[in-house]
C-alpha cells in the first residue's frame, strides 16, 4: 500500500492518500537481438516535461513524499524522484536531486522519520540532475556523512569539481551492502552511461532504477547517453533481482511487468530501424515510417518517438548494420 503525502509549504501539513500501485499483465519479452557495442555520452537533464505531461507537471505540487513501503520513501521534486530508506542504523538517502530539491527532502526526511540519523547518501550516478545537493543534506544531518557511489562515478565528479556535488566517500564494482544487509547497491553495466547503482531493499523486495528504466516512457531524446547492447543486459540483469515494486528516478513506481515492456520496446525499437537499415533506408525516411504506434500511449511518444528512432538509426549505423 503506498500512502502519499503533498505538500506546498516546506513545513505544512499534508493530507495522506492511501491508493495501490497498478498491477500490470505480464508482458513476454521478445527475442534477443545480436548487437555491435555502440553509444556512449553522457545524458543531459530529463526535464522539461513536453505535451499533456507538461501540463500534468504543471498543475501537480513541486514536491511529493510517498510512502512505498513500510520505512521507505519516494521524495519527487518537480519530475525527479530520490528514494529514502529508514534502516536500523538510520535514514539512507538516494538522489539529492538539486540544492533546492535537497533543502526539502531534509525537511521531508524530518516529516517523515522524526529523530532517524542521515546514515548515508547515495548516489544513483554522477549526473547533476540527480546528484547535486548532498552538501545540502550534509549540513542539515551532519558534515562526516558518507556518500557512497559506484566507481566510476568519482573520477567525473572529482574532475568537475563542484562544491554541490562533492565526489563520493565510499566507492564500490559490483555489489554493495548497508546497513547489515538491508539494503543493496548493484551495478549492472552500462546502460544510460557506465556508472549506475541500482538499489534493492530485500525486506520489502523494492528497487530504485534511475534513467535507464522507467514505466511506460520512452528513452531519453535521440538516446545519446545509452549503450547498446548492453542497455539489453541492463534491464535483463537488473529483472535478475527479486524486487516486486521499483521506484524509478522519472515518473510514477512501478512492477516487474513494467521493467519487462521497457525491455521489450528497446528491442522492438532495434528490431523495427534494423529492418529500415537493411532495407536501405536513410534516416529521415526510417523517422517518417518506424512510428512504433504500439507504444503511442506511453509517455513522450509525440516529443521523443522520432528522436528515439534516429538515435538508433545512427548507433546501428555505427555498428556496421546494413553495410
């Protein structure tokens, strides 16, 4: 049961909803495609919200603190999500987002679990519009609090050298535990860039995936950040984790289903310019008639449907198909 709580002001009041997350039918995954290793970059903000989605943003509160589960918080700002886990040696804190998303998150975080110690920071990727404003949750909590992140992450974050986004204190390769155990960092390759930690609480068999999934939206613009194949692997490894409910770091909570029809429009999407590729077809023309119209009610359809068909274009021309 997710109970949600709206609010306005930093220190109003909410009222609490108590609605269900959706069950979704299972949808059967496709089959594997053979892919040269291609993409690469570093993906840009995913906001601006465009179309009926704008709008929505629009009318919604800047922020949201929804309770997933029993001690575990999804804190939206804007079109952001973090992830708040209560544990037994404290509050961990997925995703500052921005220094202004962070001075509330504290406050939220101080809602929500009054006299619950910040244990740590964690860092979903190095990504500034997710990552930025640990400081800011430093300074309300405690300046020694560690930031943990997945390797790759530091060697940017160093290089960038921004005061609100400081480098990670712990770093880890594959996998990682907090919190004896109660909660899991796993790192399942590249996918929308070679640094991001998925988070797993086993207790209430949740996961938070941030950029390279999301339920019922389509990939970032033309995917200039991705990597394929191995954005397949990613979804594919992280189905391997035993989570029934995931948060993701855009847009509403999710299931297994929806991590499943994620993996199943990449591989139609490859599947659909592959054959406008091979039959010789420039880009333009792959845009004008690869119009993936079974996903045409998801998210972003009218705003990134095209641009998510030339970006595949060119990665599959860049992986030697149709040569």
């Amino acid at each position: 049961m997710i109970r949600k709580r709206t609010s306005v002001p930093i220190s109003g009041t909410s009222t609490p909803l108590m609605p269900r997350i959706p069950l979704f039918s299972l949808v059967a995954l496709g089959a594997s495609l053979s892919w040269v290793a291609c993409g690469g970059g570093e993906a840009p903000s995913d906001e601006p919200a465009g179309g009926a989605e704008a709008a929505a943003a629009d009318a919604a509160p800047q922020f949201e603190t929804t309770e997933v589960a029993e001690g575990v918080y999804q804190f939206r700002w804007g079109g952001h999500n973090g992830l708040f886990v209560v544990t037994s040696e404290g509050g961990f804190a997925f995703d500052p987002i921005s220094v202004e998303a962070a001075a509330t998150y504290a406050e939220e975080i101080r809602r929500v679990a009054p006299g619950v110690e910040l244990a740590a920071i964690v860092y979903s990727h190095h990504h500034a519009d997710h990552s930025t404003g640990a400081e800011v949750l430093r300074e309300a909590f405690g300046a020694d609090v560690p930031i943990y992140a997945h390797r790759n992450a530091d060697a940017p974050l160093r290089e960038a050298a921004n005061p609100d986004l400081p480098p990670p204190t712990d770093t880890f390769d594959d996998t990682m535990t907090l919190a004896g155990g109660e909660i899991e960092l796993h790192y399942l390759g590249r996918n929308n860039g070679d640094d991001i930690a998925v988070g797993f609480v086993p207790a209430h068999s949740l996961a938070f995936a941030v950029d390279f999934v999301a339920r019922d939206r389509f990939g970032y613009q033309d995917l200039s950040g991705f990597h394929f194949p191995d954005q397949f692997d990613a979804i594919e490894g992280l189905l391997e984790i035993p989570f029934e409910t995931i948060v993701f770091g855009h847009g509403p909570p999710g299931d297994r289903a929806a991590v499943e029809r994620q993996l199943t429009y990449y591989r139609d999407l490859d599947a659909a310019v592959r054959a406008a590729v091979e039959a010789g077809l420039g880009e333009d023309e792959t845009a004008e008639t690869v119009l993936m119209e079974d996903y045409s009610h998801w998210d972003r359809y009218d705003d990134w449907r095209e641009l998510n068909v030339r970006g595949m274009h060119r990665k599959l021309l860049a992986a030697g198909v149709g040569d």
